[in-house]
C-alpha cells in the first residue's frame, strides 16, 4: 500500500519542511523555475526579492545552522560588489582613481547586481539540496534514466559521507593522542595523510562491498522496478495552478524588459545649473534601484515574481502557525 504525499510526517507541522511534503514534482518544478527565472532578471529589486525569500527560506529550513551560510553569503557579496569596478571601469560618475583607473559608480552597481545575482542562485540552490533528497530525485528520474540517475544520488552522497568519515578518522585519532590539528607542520602532514590513506581504503573497500550488493540484488539484470511512495493529490493540483499562474505572469515581465536595469548611463547634472534636471539629472535612490518598476507592468510583474519565491517559505511558515495556534486552543 503506497503512502500518499499530501500526508505530511510525523511532527511535520512542530518544525520540518511542509513545502518538501507536497509531490516532488512541485518542489523540482519549484526550484528550476526559480532558478531559471532568477538568471534572468537585473532590476535590483527583482533582485532583492530573490536574495530575501531564498534566504527565508534556507533560514526555515536550516534555522540557526543558517547564520554560518549567510555570514558567508554576505561576505561573498561585499567581494564580488567591490572587486567588480576594479575590472569593470564603464561609467561617468567616477568616485575615485586608483593607478589613474576610474572607479565608477555605475561599476559598483552592475557589481551589486552581480552580487545579489550569484548569492540568489547559491541560496536556491542550498534549499535544493536540503528539499529535494535522493529518493525524491530517484522517483522522479529513476524509471526515465536509472542509471544515469543511480549514479546522480552516489554522486551527491560523496561530499557528506566522507566529510563524516573524515571527522570520524580524525576524532578516533584525537583519542590516542595523535590529534591532526596539533603538533608541528610536519607532524600534522603526517597525521592527514594518515586520515587520507584510511578514507582512501575506506571509500574503495565500500565500492566493492556496493558493487556486490547491487550484483547479488540483480542489479542490471532485468527492467528495474521501482516503489512509488508519493501520490498527486488536490492539494498538489491547487498549489501547481497557482504556480503556473505566477510564473506566467513573471516570464511576461521578464520577456517585456520589465525586470532589466542599466546601469550604464548614469550622468551628473551640473551643480551650478538646477533647471538642467531632465536627462542630465542625477539618479536618485528609486530611479537608480528600481529602474522601470513604476510602471504597472512592471509592478504587477515584481508582485507575481515575489508571491511566487515567497511560496515555499509562506507554506511552512503558516502550517508553523496554525500547529502553534492549535497548540494555545487546546
């Protein structure tokens, strides 16, 4: 008997992911059209809703863990926006020269673009790897491709498997003394090429053993079945609906230039003459960061572009709240 997808686990609503209960269908349709729209959009509030709600969510979904992943982020982000204008020199609005380059204004925004831009796609792409898990993936892929997709799931374990083992080694070590974290230069080579020659035995005594399980299981011998513990449900149906409609709308503001910005013409008005606004003007604060979002195309596009990131966050947040509000009622 198949366990239907719509019934989320137990203690789903004290604190997992409701988002991840519904069919993996949804959740990898979410993330790669989120990513995909994501690539394309270059107003900086666009922008903004990506970083905000792909960071809500990995917050949602690793809690306090997150703070290290945003400490990153936001390191990662002040790089790539100082560091772009050291290359980049396009623009008139020059803040500063160094080695008689211009450092330009517009540079340091086409950099907080870029920014917001790779830190977006990043922080989708970590809610990805917590969300979609290797059966998931292997229930979608498996019947398609199974071997490509058996190889994908070995693929992805690889990293935290022998990260594991690799604090595993090295806390067995540290308990007879022969810690690698201390200890001379010479001392603590030796002892991680120890860790690295018992993982290397390790990682190849675990491809035999694997080897022979899936041999002695029949593995390629016949057309593989597979056991399917998730199900279509309505709720499945209504939340697909409301995705397309979303995405719809979004890929037409994308497609119109609704949710681009350049940034490659900003000019300073001179300051003796005030009536010289017009084209001249200097950029203020909404026309630098907002680009065309006044107009209503535009707004309704950002308005369906952010209900739609804010999808997965929105889902758990509010099953969050109705368990704790059952919680006060009864």
């Amino acid at each position: 008997m198949r366990s239907s997808g719509a019934c989320p686990p137990a203690g789903a609503a004290r604190g997992a992911d409701t988002f991840g209960t519904y069919h993996p269908a949804l959740g990898f349709s979410f993330f790669a059209c989120a990513i995909a729209l994501g690539m394309f959009v270059r107003n900086p509030v666009f922008l903004a809703a990506t970083v905000v709600f792909s960071g809500l969510y990995y917050a949602v979904l690793a809690g306090r863990r997150s703070l290290r992943m945003f400490a990153g982020m936001a390191v990662l982000f002040t790089v790539v926006t100082l560091v772009n204008p050291l290359f980049n020199t396009r623009g008139d609005i020059v803040l500063f020269t160094y080695f008689d380059r211009p450092y330009t204004l517009e540079a340091l925004a086409y950099g907080v673009q870029t920014a917001a831009l790779l830190v977006g796609m990043l922080l989708w792409f970590s809610c990805y790897n917590i969300v979609m898990t290797s059966d998931k993936f292997t229930y979608l892929f498996g019947r398609m491709a199974p071997s490509v997709t058996l190889v994908f799931t070995m693929v992805l374990r690889l990293v935290p498997t022998y990260r594991c083992k690799i604090d595993e080694l090295a806390a067995a070590r540290s308990g007879i003394g022969r810690s690698p974290a201390a200890g001379k230069l010479s001392q603590r080579i030796e002892g991680a090429s120890a860790i690295l020659s018992a993982l290397t035995s390790w990682a190849l005594e675990g491809g035999v053993s694997t080897a022979d399980s899936m041999r002695s299981r029949g593995f390629g011998q016949a057309r593989r079945t597979a056991y399917a513990r998730y199900r279509f449900t309505r709720r499945d149906g209504v939340l697909l609906a409301c995705m397309a409609v979303l995405v719809a709308i979004s890929v037409a503001a994308i497609a119109g230039g609704f949710a681009s910005a350049d940034f490659a013409s900003l000019t300073v008005a001179p300051a003796s003459d005030s009536s010289s606004a017009g084209a001249h003007a200097a950029p203020g604060p909404v026309s630098l960061m907002m680009g065309a979002l006044p107009d209503p195309v535009s707004a309704c596009g950002l308005v369906a572009y952010s209900t739609f990131m804010a999808l997965p966050s929105a889902i758990t947040i509010g099953e969050r709240l109705i368990w704790h509000i059952s919680l006060s009622n009864s």
